[in-house]
C-alpha cells in the first residue's frame, strides 16, 4: 500500500524526476543549488530534500469533513539543500533562501517547561510533571518564511529527540529554492513543512525510520504549528503522489492513499489538466475568520444539526465532522484500525440516500435561490445545545465572524462533491481498463464526463460553498470558451488556481485564449507567462538525493 512504503532516498537526479528528459530540462537548476549551497556555507550539501506542490483535480473543502479527495502532486517543487554544520551548537540552524525577498535566519530549539496543565487535563499530565519541551519560537501573528522550517523541525525533535533522552540534533545548514507559487492553491506550504521535515530527518539519519504515512501525518502535525488548520491533502498528495496517477485520499477511518492512474494523460485522445493563476492572491490566514474558518465551523455545526435530524444521537460536547455522522446513521463502526472506509459503492449510495435528507436543513419560508442561512440563535436552537455548550464545542477554539451561517449550502456542497469525487475516480479506473483493450482508445465520452463534473464542480464551490471569487469565475468561463472539457477553482479558493481539461492538441490555442481575453495576463509573455499558465504533469511525491 503506497502509505506503507519507505521514504525513497536516490543517487541520481534521472532517479528522483523519472525520466533522462526531465532531469536534463531540471538540472541546472538542482546545480545552482549546490553550487549556492557551497558558496554560502563552505562545503556540499550532503542532502537535497524535494517536496513537490499539488493540484486539487476534485474534492474541495470535504478533507477536513474527512471525505475523500483526488489531488495530484505537479512538478513546481520546493528544494531544501541541506547538511551538517560543522561550526554551530547541538541542533542549531542556518536557513538560507535562494530567494532575495526572504532574509537568512538563524535558530536554536530551546527546552522550555510544559505550562501549568488545566483542571480537566490534570490526570493525563501527571505523568509529564516537570515535563520540558521544545521551543522554537514560532511567529503565528506574521506570515515568515523560516515559520515553515522551523515547523518541519518540531515533529523530528518531539518524535526523535525527546528533552529527557541524551541524544541531540546535529546542526545543519539549509539553502531553500521553490517554484510552487505562494498563496495559488497549489500548497507551497505543505511543501516547505514536508521538504522541511525531510532535510532534519535526513541530516539526523532518521529517514529509514518512517513510512511515507507516517511522513503525512507529522508533517500535518507540523504544519499546525503554523496555525493553519489544515485537512491532510496537501500533505498526503506531497509525500505519496505517483508520477501519471492522481491520489485517492480518504482520512477515515484512517489516511489511506490510493494511487489512480490517468489514461486521460497517455491515451489517445489525450488530454492534460491546464493550471492557470487567478493572480488574486488567496491568503488563508487572512481572511481566515470570514472564509476557511468559518466554512470549517458551518460544516461542523451542520453535522450537528443534520444528525439531529437524522435521529443520531451525539454527545454533547462530541463534534463529530459530516463523515462521522454519515457513518454512523448507514450503520458503520468506527473503531481506529478498521481494515478500510466504507467501500466506494456503499459511500455513493450513503450519499445520495443522505442528500434527499439533507433537503430539510432548507432554512423554511426562504425562496429558492435566496438562502439567507441562520442566524448565531437559530443555528444554535437547531443544534439542539444550550448556547454555553454550543460556544464552547464549535466556536471557543476558532474565530468566525458571520450574519448568517449558511449550514444548509454547506452540508450539501460537502455531500455532493463527495459523491462527484467517487464518479471521477470511478470514470479513471473504467478509462483505465478501456486503455487496457487491443486498440487502446479512450472513448471521448470519458473526457467529457471528468469535464461536466469538475465544471458541477465548480459550480457547487461558486454557489453553494461560495469560496470562489469574480475573477476565479471569469477564468473559468474564459476556459470553457477556449475549448476545456472542464474547469474549476482548486484548493482553498477565493482567488489562487484555476485547473482545467484541455485536448492536448488545443493546449496552444487554448492558452492563447486566455491570454487574450483573462485581463490580468494582458502583455504576459515567455517565462512570467509560464509561471501563471502551465499543463501539469502528475509528478511523483517528495524524496531525498543524497550527495555523498
Ligand atoms: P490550499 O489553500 O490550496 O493549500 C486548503 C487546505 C486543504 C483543503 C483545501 C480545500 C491548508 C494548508 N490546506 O488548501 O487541506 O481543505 O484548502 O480543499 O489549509
């Protein structure tokens, strides 16, 4: 199972990109690395860890409801050059960044004492009194770079490093590059945590001692330390992905991975998903109380509430997510270590039987189309708690800020992208096997299917889950012009990436076009052109060259 392997570590760059033609195309700028690396700090990198972004082709906002997604890692990648510092002290650090905008930094993890644990978490603490743990100081106010590095370190210091051993860090040097573009939807911020991670696991020669799952969930861990509240894609379609797949991600009852191959890309008529840059930046920790968060808390409300209309019944201060509640109303236990989530089959028809129950969330006397949603006193009367219970399980951990909670819109945009997530990997694997036959052809049919659901796709996330923006909208209408079987907004939205399928043989025209016609790419050309509008090409996940 690809969760189970070993984190791949190569000698050669052919090795870490898959094919002689990439590595020659990617080389000079591996070289440039080193080359900086040694100029800087005196001697070669003993390690180049590589954490590649990701394309979300379908399954938004559903991971932290622990649906299934469908992301696939792309070639735009973070490079963390890296290796042992022979001056500094036990576990200090030297961050450098290729990139001018970003300052070096310099740092220390220090042992702080555990603070003074609550009441309520007095017994489990007892057994850590006097505990110390590591500190490193990060800034969570302020979006820094060397935030992500120092994130990355954590989990290898708490997981490798415990205060109360003897063993210390070594102390390394580190010269950052990175062509996934920042705030795009892309997750440069999983990449940095996860080649972040790789660097201090490798210099502390601790590689061999997880799995590339294990990998997932401390750098979910990890990037936490960052306050991002993050779901668990970004990090497992970084670590996991399959070069020509895309990755079947589902988080319950545990993060399993699933790699989906993609005929669409080698069969003829082939087919490529176009990422294409909204230019709005979309920056997650800003808007965060009135976007992310808040669509976090809608839908766990709306689990609340949707149960019980459902007639299941929920403790008091449980705060289950869509996927739990679904779970348990089909009848399915869900005890840690279940052999599998729920077989696809089962989760569609659970779907489609939840989605004519979701129909009575409809906030009553509201016309169709004009959803007011609920007010803080109306959707706490439907959650069936008393307002300190309710403030207490779903807001007293989270900002949000809201007239009206849309938990109706929410809970069916979660339930329908689930299910249009199934039918997507369904129409891959049927392509798959439609591959396999002696001519080889893929029905068009297939293509146009993966289209009409990422354009229902989009759809849901303008309308329903109302985390697009005017320009995303317009970009996808520019593409759907242009030719594309189907374009959508992809990761947190509210500005970022577009991704669409296009026919290989219109990716010209079909760039053109939105050259033309989408206002902020006006007089772009050559490479700044190629940084906002690229085919991906599924790439694999994040690994470490080793140098000596
Ligand atoms: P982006 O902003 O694209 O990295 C975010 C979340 C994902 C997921 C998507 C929406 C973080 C780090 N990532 O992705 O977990 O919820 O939005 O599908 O917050």
């Amino acid at each position: 199972m690809a969760a189970e392997l070993p984190i791949p570590v190569y000698t050669s760059l052919t090795d870490v990109l898959g094919d002689l033609q990439t590595a020659s195309v990617q080389a000079s700028r591996w070289n440039d690395v080193v080359e900086e690396f040694e100029k800087r700090f005196g001697k070669k990198p003993a390690y180049i860890a590589r954490a590649p972004g990701r394309v979300n082709l379908i399954g938004d906002h559903i991971d932290y409801v622990l649906f299934g997604c469908l992301p696939a890692a792309v070639e735009q990648d973070i490079l963390f050059a890296c290796g042992p510092s022979s001056q500094a002290s036990a576990g200090s650090v030297a961050a450098h960044n290729l990139n001018p905008k970003f300052a070096p930094q310099n740092f220390t993890p220090m042992l702080k004492s555990a603070p003074i644990p609550s009441a309520t978490e007095q017994k489990e603490a007892e057994k850590a009194v006097n505990a110390e743990s590591w500190d490193l100081d990060i800034n969570t106010k302020e979006l820094r770079w060397e935030s992500y590095v120092k994130a990355g370190y954590y989990g290898v210091l708490n997981h490798f490093f415990p205060p109360s051993s003897n063993e210390r860090p070594v102390p390394i040097d580190i010269l950052v590059t990175g062509s996934v573009p920042a705030g795009s939807g892309l997750s440069s911020s999983a990449a940095m945590v996860v080649a972040s991670t790789l660097s201090f696991l490798a210099v502390n020669n601790k590689l061999g001692e997880l799995t590339k799952g294990q990998l997932v969930e401390m750098a979910m861990e990890n990037e936490q330390r960052v306050g991002v509240n993050s779901g668990g894609m970004d990090q497992a379609a970084s670590v996991i992905s399959m070069p020509s797949s895309a990755l079947y991600i589902t988080f319950f009852p545990f993060l399993h991975a699933e790699p989906i191959l993609l005929p669409v890309l080698r069969t003829n008529p082939r087919a490529v998903f176009v990422c294409a840059n909204s230019l709005v930046v979309s920056d997650k920790a800003v808007g965060a109380k009135t976007r992310y968060n808040l669509r976090v808390v809608e839908t766990l409300a709306g689990a609340r509430i949707l149960a019980r209309h459902l007639n299941v019944p929920l403790q008091p201060t449980e705060r289950p997510p869509l996927r739990i509640v679904l779970g348990r109303w089909l009848g399915y236990t869900e005890t840690k270590g279940q052999p599998s989530e729920l077989d696809t089959d089962k989760l569609k028809d659970g779907l489609k039987k939840v989605l004519a129950e979701v129909e009575k969330l409809r906030p009553a006397g509201r016309a169709d189309g004009e959803e007011l949603g609920l007010t803080m006193e109306e959707m706490i009367k439907e959650s069936g708690l008393d307002k300190k219970t309710f403030y207490e399980v779903y807001l007293s951990w989270v900002e949000v800020e809201a007239t009206h909670f849309q938990i109706y819109k929410r809970v069916k945009h979660v339930f329908e992208e689930s299910l249009r997530v199934i039918e997507f990997r369904a129409a891959c694997l049927r392509a798959a096997d439609a591959a396999q036959t002696p001519d080889g052809a893929l029905p068009e049919s297939v293509l146009r299917e993966l289209g009409d659901l990422m354009d229902t796709s989009h759809e849901s996330s303008s309308k329903t889950l109302e985390n697009s923006c005017p320009e995303v909208d317009e970009l996808v209408r520019i593409a759907k012009e242009a030719g594309a079987y189907g374009s959508r907004v992809t990761g947190a939205g509210w500005g970022g990436c577009t991704v669409s399928l296009v026919a290989e043989d219109k990716v010209d025209a079909f760039i053109e076009h939105l050259v033309a016609h989408y206002p902020a790419y006006k007089g772009l050309e050559g490479e700044a052109l190629k940084q906002v509008i690229f085919a991906t090409k599924p790439s694999s996940g994040a690994c470490v060259l080793k140098l000596e």
